[in-house]
C-alpha cells in the first residue's frame, strides 16, 4: 500500500532552521582562522622565522595576534 504524502513528511527528520545559524557561525569563524593563520605562515615563510616554539596555532584561535615591523608599523593584527 502507497503511503500518503502527509504520512511521508512526517517520518522525515529535519533540523531546526536556528540550528543553521549555529553551523554558519561555526564555519564562518573557522574559515576566519584558517585565513589569518595562512597569513601568518606566509609572513614567517617570507622572514624566515623559526616559529616551532611559538604554538602560532593555538594562540590565533583564543588571542589577537600582533606582528609589527622593525620600526613598530602593524603587518598584522
């Protein structure tokens, strides 16, 4: 027996559209580390830094991080 379109939709999981809102902030601020992060590589790639002990990782997702140059102009920030 064919099953009705109502009892079709009922059956169906869905999720609540707030829950959307959750996942977008999420991926947004990912997508944000991810960026400065690669900034930052490629701002230690170009002055040849040894950052091994500088845990960059860990410090751009909870913290600002400051770079300046020699005479103390924001490179990034």
């Amino acid at each position: 027996m064919k099953k009705t379109n109502a009892e079709e939709l009922l059956k169906r999981n869905s999720v609540p559209i707030l829950s959307w809102d959750f996942h977008y902030e999420f991926v947004n601020e990912l997508k944000a580390n991810f960026a400065d992060l690669k900034k930052v590589n490629d701002i230690s790639s170009q002055f040849s830094w040894n950052d091994e002990g500088l845990e960059i990782k860990e410090h751009i997702k909870d913290e600002v991080v400051v770079i300046t140059d020699l005479n103390l102009k924001i490179v990034f920030a």
